[in-house]
C-alpha cells in the first residue's frame, strides 16, 4: 500500500535518479582523475623512449643543418629547448645533443660556455662517441688561449686563459694517456713554456713527454729543446751548474740517436767543450769564495775537483796556479792540465764580473 501521494512519489523517484546520476558521474571524474595522475608519474616505457628517440633524431639533424649554416645561435635555441625537456637524459641521443650545443657555442664565440658542455659530456658519458670529439675541442680552445686569445668576462675580453689551457692540457693526459692527442697536448704545453722562457718548466714537461712518448716523433725536437731549456737556465759562475750537468749527457744522447739532426742544430763537441768551460768557472768561482773566507779546505777540495773533472779548460789553468801559490800539493801528473801557468793566473779572462753574495753558500 502507497502511503504518499502520486506527485510526491513521482518526486522522490526523479531526485532518487538524480542523485544516482550524480554519484555516478563524481565515481567517474574521480576515477579518470586518478588515472591522469599515475599516467603523469608513471615512468617512460621503452615504446615511449624510442618514439621520442625517433623524433629527437629529427631534431638533432636539424640542428646539424643550422651549424653547418653557420646559424649557430638560432642552433643553440633549438638545443636549449630539446635539452631542457622532461626525460631528455634518458634519451641515446642526450651526450650528442650536448656536444652540438657546446659547438654551437663554439661558433659563437662563446668558447668560455662551451667549455661546460664539452665538460660534462667527457665527464658524464665517456663511453660515448663524442667523448674523445669533445676533448678534441677543449684541445683547440686551450691553444687558443695559450696564443693569446683571452677569456670573456661582461663582454669584453680581459680574463687571462693560461691556467685554463695549463689545465685542459694536463687533463688530457689524463682522461686520454698514451693517444694521439695526449702526445700533442704535452707537446703542445712544452713549447708554450719554452716559447715564453719558462725554461724550468719547459725542460720538465719535455722529459715527461720522452718518457711517455719514447717513440714520438717529435722526440727529436723534445730532446733538443729539452737541452737547449737546460742550459739557458745557467746564469753564470756565480750559480748553481746542476742544469749544465743534465744538458751534457743530454747532449751526449742526442749526438748519440740524432747525429746528423745534431750537427744540423750545433749539439756539437764544440758546444760541449763550452758547457765544460762554464761549469768549470762555476767550480773555480767557488774555490775563490772559500779562499775569501779563508776556508782553505774547502777551497782546496774544489780546486782538485776541477782539475780532475775538467783538466783541459782555462778555468783548471787557474786552478793550478792558486794551488801552487797556496803550495798546496798538485793532484797527480795524469789529472793536470800542463805546466804551463799564465802569469796572471788569478784573475782569469772569464772571470764574473761580481763576487758572490756575502750570505750566500757555494
């Protein structure tokens, strides 16, 4: 039995309807809500990465084009947007795309910027192709800066890039040692060095290099510029001679693999017999700072040394003769020079010019 009325009844059966309708369609909402939420955070498939792969080869492509068209900012845009994109790094074709960029800042003059994408593929991906492309890059950008070119700083270019270079250089040797480019970039550095006078670190680099690079070559031009740092080093008799040392045996080397390169550059005997007289002066300068100390031990000890070590130069002349004039006794006849003494043995033509520092050792 009915207890309401017909309309009311009607009524309530059609906001019954409703109201399902409602429930119903809220169930619906919230459900394709929630899928649109987990799509969102759900991870790429790999239908989805090789899908997007397809059409970032596109991309990459037309970016090549642009480079190529020497269109190197509109080139850099187009890599910035594709770069910056979601799920980019998961992409095969993410260290060429960074490459590309870095190029493309290359080739705007933005040699500086390019440094940090050159980086970051050697450093992040260096089992990619463009590992060794991208320290190949660094390479030109060093010699640049170690040929004057400076780094860019608000616009103008005040920085000084001779760290940068130094750095670049030696990380080559590092990321890549044994290779091609490695032998160039130490290469390289040794005539940086040997080209502005850091003979120091000229003759350093060099050695390393023909330990390195035994077979190079180049082990001609190391070994030459090597001796060459080695006695430019000197600064005359009242200095230390160790590097004179060092350059005659290397000499002795060179002369001994490169006989017709050494008479070509003047790594002669010549050029040895004047390394013996320099060192020789050294020692005998030496002995005289004893003498004016009145350290006569000392200074006897290094007038025997010269004589036995360098019998035949000027410098063991005037050895002979302070030793005689001290009457100190004469190493043995086989170790002496002659008896021939120059009457003003004591002040020899090569003499320095200035006496050692009062404070100074031999």
């Amino acid at each position: 039995m009915n207890l309401l009325p017909a309309a009311p009844r009607a009524a309530l059966a059609i906001f019954a309807c409703a109201l399902a309708l409602s429930l119903a369609a809220g169930g619906c909402g919230s459900g394709r809500s929630s899928r649109d939420r987990s799509s969102a955070t759900a991870p790429i498939s790999d239908a989805e990465v090789r899908l997007a792969e397809g059409s970032s080869a596109q991309t990459i492509a037309q970016a090549r084009r642009l480079i190529a068209d020497e269109r190197f900012a509109q080139a850099k845009s187009l890599l910035d947007d594709w770069i910056a994109a979601p799920g980019a790094r998961r992409l095969g074709v993410y260290p060429e795309a960074v490459y590309l960029r870095g190029v493309a800042k290359l080739g705007d003059d933005r040699e500086y910027d390019a440094l940090y994408d050159f980086e970051e593929v050697v450093k992040n991906y260096p089992a990619s192709e463009f590992f060794a492309s991208s320290l190949e890059r660094e390479f030109e950008i060093a010699k640049d800066y170690l040929a004057g070119k400076r780094i860019r700083y608000l616009g103008l270019r005040i920085g000084d890039g001779i760290a940068e270079a130094e750095e670049i250089l030696t990380r080559i040797n590092e990321r890549m040692p044994g290779s091609r480019l490695a032998e160039q970039a130490l290469l390289e550095l040794g005539d940086f060095y040997y080209r502005t006078r850091n003979l120091k670190m000229a003759a350093e680099v060099y050695d390393v290099f023909l330990s390195l690079f035994p077979r190079s070559e180049h082990r001609s031009k190391a070994m030459q510029r090597r001796a060459f740092a080695n006695i430019a080093q000197y600064r005359g008799p009242q200095h230390d001679a160790r590097g004179l040392i060092e350059a005659k045996y290397q000499i002795e080397q060179f002369q001994r693999e490169f006989p017709l390169d050494a008479e070509r550059v003047g790594m002669s005997d010549a050029l040895q017999a004047r390394l013996d007289e320099s060192a020789a002066e050294q020692m005998l300068a030496t002995a005289r700072w004893h003498l004016d100390r009145d350290d006569q031990v000392a200074a006897r000890y290094a007038l025997t040394r010269l004589l036995n070590a360098y019998p035949q130069t000027g410098a063991a002349r005037d050895a002979l003769a302070l030793l005689q004039r001290n009457n100190w006794p004469l190493p043995g006849a086989e170790n002496t020079p002659g008896t021939d003494v120059p009457p003003n043995a004591d002040s020899p033509p090569n003499a320095p010019d200035e006496p050692a520092p009062a404070e100074a050792t031999p």
